[in-house]
C-alpha cells in the first residue's frame, strides 16, 4: 500500500471522520486484518479562524514539505476551506494533493449532475478553489446560496459545527437553504464543509447530497491500494 499524508485539524472532529473512513475503506477493499499507512499532521485550528491568508499558505506549505520529506506519495487536505491553498502549495512540492473538488466531480459524473449545489464556509463558497475547479477542469456548474444567507451558513460552522454543536437549530436551516436551492435549478447539493455530513444525513432529505469527506476518502483510498 502507499503511503498517504493528512493535513488534518480543521476541524479536528472532521479529521477523525477521514481517519475512520479511510480505515473502513481499505478494509473493505483488502479485508480487515490489514490497514492503510497514514501520517497525519493535525494543525491549530486557529490558523484558520486568524483569516490570514499569507500565513495560511506559508503554514500549509511547510506542512507539505514536511510530509513529503517524510515519504508519503500523496497528500490529501482535510477540510474543504483549505483548499483555498492549493494553487499555492501544489506547484512547490513534487507529490499530488488529491483535490476534493476532484472526488466532488468523479461522483457528479458518475450520478449524471450537471448543476450542483455549494454549500460551506464563506471562503468555500464565495472563492473560486471548489467553483472553479469545478467548472474549469469537469465543467460542472455550481450555485450557492443568495447573498443573504452566506453569512448564516457561514457562521454555523464556524460558531457551532466546527466545535462539536450539532442543533435542531441548525439542521433545519441548512434544510431550508437546500430547499432553496433545489427550486433554483440544482441536481444535488454539495455538503462543502467537513463537518455537514455529521449535521445532515441522506434520510434527512430527498434531496441527493454529495458528502465531500466521503467522496475525498474513496479518492484517497485508490491512491493507497494503487499499484
């Protein structure tokens, strides 16, 4: 199996859902006698919530660095909002980060969605790292949420989510926003933060979901049973 290099911490609650997932991934495929090699480096959360993008980038490439000098052959960033680094730090090493919008993209084509719903963090969902990706290299089109509600969808990750307080509260208006966005056109709904699948669940809805630590996950487990 190949070794593969985590960027974890943010949250460190979503980082454990990539460790189980990847374990029970590699199980599945190889049987459950054996388990993947991982190294994982678990940041300070608070990087992020400093909103410095300069040390931001510096802190996750040095990280990078660090994991490739260490042996692993790929690396993969936990989180969807820290992809933002991506097109910073890829160019400066010489192993591939598995990008999430990538996995995003795999399962859309394979469900035959042509339109998709964003929703996550502010930077995730006004930046251009997932939309971007999405469109440019898959050609796949991504809506969000009207301007009014980006800042409420924002703040319960980041108030609520990211610390382990999953409410009723919550649920119901991310529910409400899916809604929303299924009336304006979108085939499914991209759970954009690591931590909505822990919030919404595929009997909470009709609505298809396109839960990224999931689909992150499968595309990190081909890269560890490749030969």
């Amino acid at each position: 199996m190949n070794l593969l290099g985590m960027i974890g911490g943010t949250s460190w609650h979503s980082t454990i859902e990539y460790y189980r997932l990847l374990n029970e991934l590699v199980g599945e495929k190889i049987g459950k006698q054996q388990n993947p090699p991982l190294l994982l480096y678990s940041l300070n959360v608070k990087l992020m919530r400093e909103n410095d993008p300069r040390k931001i980038k510096k802190s996750y490439l040095e990280i990078a660095q660090k994991l490739e000098n260490a042996g692993v052959g790929a690396i993969i960033i936990c989180a969807n909002t820290p992809h933002l680094v991506y097109d910073f730090v890829q160019p400066k090493i010489d192993i591939p980060i598995l990008h999430i919008a990538d996995a995003i993209a795999k399962e859309a084509k394979q469900k035959g969605f042509k339109k998709l719903a964003l929703l996550g963090t502010k930077p995730t969902m006004t930046g251009d790292f997932i939309q971007g990706r999405l469109k440019d290299q898959h050609q796949i089109e991504t809506i969000i949420p009207a301007q009014e509600y980006i800042d409420e969808t924002h703040r319960f990750i980041s108030e609520e989510l990211t610390q382990g307080n999953f409410t009723d509260t919550a649920k119901n208006f991310y529910l409400e926003q899916m809604q929303l966005l299924k009336d304006r056109g979108a085939d499914a709904i991209i759970l954009g933060c690591t931590e909505l699948p822990m919030l919404i669940k595929e009997k909470d809805t009709e609505i298809p979901l396109l839960d990224t630590t999931k689909l992150h996950a499968q595309l990190a487990t081909e890269f560890i049973l490749k030969d």
